[in-house]
C-alpha cells in the first residue's frame, strides 16, 4: 500500500506541474505579456524583489532560527522558486492591475527557471553543484508545456478555449490528488512540525516577502499590490518538482513546502482583502499618469 501511494504521488506531482503551466500558457497571448511588461523599472524591481529579498529573507529566516535541517531546505527552495500561476486570482482579490498580474507570473516563471539552477546549489548545502540536473526537469515540467500553451493561443484561440478547461480540470484534480498523497505520506512529519517553528518561520517569510514587494512597487496601487502579492506567493509547483526529485528520503523538505504555502496563503489572502479595502479611486487625471 506505502509502495503504490509513493508511486501515485511519482505522477500526481509531475501531471499537477505540467498541467498548470500549460493551463497557464493556454490562456495568454503574447501581447498580453509583452504591454504590461514594458515598463522597465517595474520589471527590474520585480526581479529585484523575487530573486533578491525573497531569497535574502529565506536565508536569514533560517541563519537566525534554530530550524530542522530538512525544514530549512524547504525554506530556502521556496525563496528562490518564484511566478506561482494563481497570482492571476490572487491580483483580482486585490483589485490590482490584471494584466500587470499575467506578465509578471510569466516573468517569473521563466526567470526561476534560470535563477534556480545557478542559486540553489549556493544557497542549500548538500545540492548539486552541477545546474544541468536542476536545470532539466525545470524546462521539461515547466517552461515547455507554458510555452506550447501559449503558442496554441497564438495559432488558434478558438482550440485554446475549448482546450483549456479540460487541462485546468485536470491541473486541479492532479493538484488536489498530489497534496492528499504528499500529506499522507508525510503525515507524522507533518505532526512533527508541531513546536519547531516551522509554522512561524513560513509565515514570517510569506508577510516578510509581501512587505518586501510592496516596498519595491511603484506608486501605483495597481501595481504595487500585484507586486506585493506576486513576492510573497512562491512557486510551490517548481519547489515540489526539485524537492520530490533530489530529497526522496527527507519528507521534511516536502513538509515545509506544504506548511508555508498553505499558512502564508492566509497571509496573503489578508493582504489582498486589505490592498482591495485600501485602494483609492482613480481619477482620469491619474489615470494618464502611470508610472513607465
């Protein structure tokens, strides 16, 4: 029973990957991304923000707290996994700026793909220093089938409409099926995390990578909040592909990401109800004066 629930979670958690970034994919276009994402200074303080203090906040996270090995690990390959495809809900919560929010998971998303390889063998002792093994899987699982989604928009909207619920059903249920699993399997290490500070480590660092965008927005509270939000939601789905595929016998690494994601996910819900609750209402006039 233990070897055919290690062997469902083997699938689910790739299916779930590959699902979601082609799902992603499906539903945009390429001047969707590419309007938004002229605006240079943005995009440079969004990079700034995920692969600069997010990373920065996990490393003192777990230099200052007394963290199980395996628990920090989780930490730090959660503070380089960035571009989370549900940034999208989380900016319309928010009120912020919807295609802003598009571009930069696509950004972001590529971007990890590049960063993780050459940052994580640094940042987690024990990794692999080589970045083709990480490199890999990252551009199997996840940017290829992001761009053949995108590339079926492109050639036919029509196809991708009728395509993507299909892949969004089967991104969800996979997700569903791979967190049940990754739960049960790991359910006493999950207790185990009662009293360690894992909890407290993961929620300070989703509210410390939040505040950590949001300082780096523009002045814009469009942007600003889809910032704030975009830091503090961490790719849970390229964290989990490395995790399962280089920590197979350390279901503490998997604990970690499982506790973060699903306690920050309170904190950043409260941040959107709060960034939607706080927005002032544009005027024409500010309207025309968006920050480039």
């Amino acid at each position: 029973m233990w070897e055919f629930l290690e062997a469902a979670t083997a699938v689910a958690v790739p299916v779930f990957v590959v699902t979601c970034m082609a799902a992603a994919g499906l539903g945009l276009r390429v001047r969707d991304i590419a309007a938004p994402l002229g605006r240079g200074r943005l995009v440079a303080l969004a990079l700034v923000a995920n692969f600069g203090a997010a990373p920065a906040a996990a490393w003192l996270l777990v230099a200052c707290l007394p963290l199980d090995r395996a628990h920090a690990t989780g930490l730090l390959l959660l503070g380089g996994a960035a571009g989370a495809p549900f940034l999208p809900k989380l900016a319309a919560a928010a009120r912020g700026d919807a295609a802003f929010s598009v571009g930069l998971m696509l950004l972001l998303m590529v971007a990890s793909v590049a960063f993780l390889p050459v940052a994580l063998p640094a940042m987690v002792p024990g990794l692999a220093a080589e970045p083709w093994p990480l490199l890999r899987p990252l551009l199997v699982s996840m940017l290829l089938p992001l761009a053949a989604g995108v590339a079926v928009r492109e050639w036919s909207e029509r196809w991708a409409a009728r395509v993507r619920p299909a892949v969004a059903t089967l991104s969800s249920v996979s997700m569903v099926a791979a967190v049940v699993l990754l739960v049960g399997l790991n359910f006493s290490a999950l207790l185990a995390t009662i009293g360690t500070g894992a909890v407290g480590a993961g929620v300070v660092f989703v509210a410390v990578s939040t505040a950590a965008g949001y300082a780096l927005g523009t002045p814009s509270p469009d942007t600003r909040s889809v910032l704030a939000l975009g830091t503090g939601q961490r790719n849970i789905a390229a964290a989990l592909l490395i995790a399962t595929q280089n920590y197979p016998n350390e279901p503490g690494v998997v604990v970690m990401l499982l506790v973060t994601t699903l306690a920050g996910l309170a904190v950043l819900l409260a941040a959107a109800r709060w960034f939607a609750g706080h927005r002032a209402p544009r005027t024409p006039a500010a309207a025309g004066t968006e920050e480039g």
